[in-house]
C-alpha cells in the first residue's frame, strides 16, 4: 500500500513529463565470468541451470568468496524471465 502522503498527490496532464533511461556499455569483469559459468552450467534439454556445477566452477576460479557473485548467481533464477538475451 503506498505511502498517506502520495495518495494526496495528482498529477498535472499538461506538465510535460520525463523519464531517465541509463543504459550500461560494459559490465564488471566478475560479472562476465559469472554469466560464461551460468552459460556451461546450462542444461538445455531441462532448462535449468545445474546449481552443483556452477558452485563447482565458481570454486574454480575464486569467484564463490565474492559477496556479490552468488546473489547474481540467482537473479537468473527468477521465475518466467528469459535467462539468456538473444
């Protein structure tokens, strides 16, 4: 439920609007490695993503220890949104 105060605001039709759209060219290099990990542990005939082989490859390669790989890791597991863009 929103916030009390919001639900005094109205929103004027004739003020123009605007909207901010940041768009990133490049990603953090951790990032890439976790997305190839995420592509070999990727089993096509049940598509899903093999949870053992990816902790097994993110071991290999250091990236189990950062803070932010695992919760990466599971964004790709968020229910009907595509897992790789083509």
């Amino acid at each position: 439920m929103p916030n009390g105060r919001y639900l005094s605001q109205t929103v004027d039709p004739k003020k123009q609007k605007s909207v901010h759209i940041y768009v990133a060219t490049w990603f953090p290099e951790w990032q890439d490695h976790v997305v190839v990990i995420i592509k070999e542990a990727y089993d096509t005939e049940k598509e899903k993503v093999d949870d053992q082989k990816v902790c097994e490859l993110l071991q290999a390669q250091g990236l189990i220890k950062d803070k932010h790989a695992m919760p990466f890791v599971q964004l790709f597991k968020v229910p009907d949104t595509p897992l790789f863009y083509t």
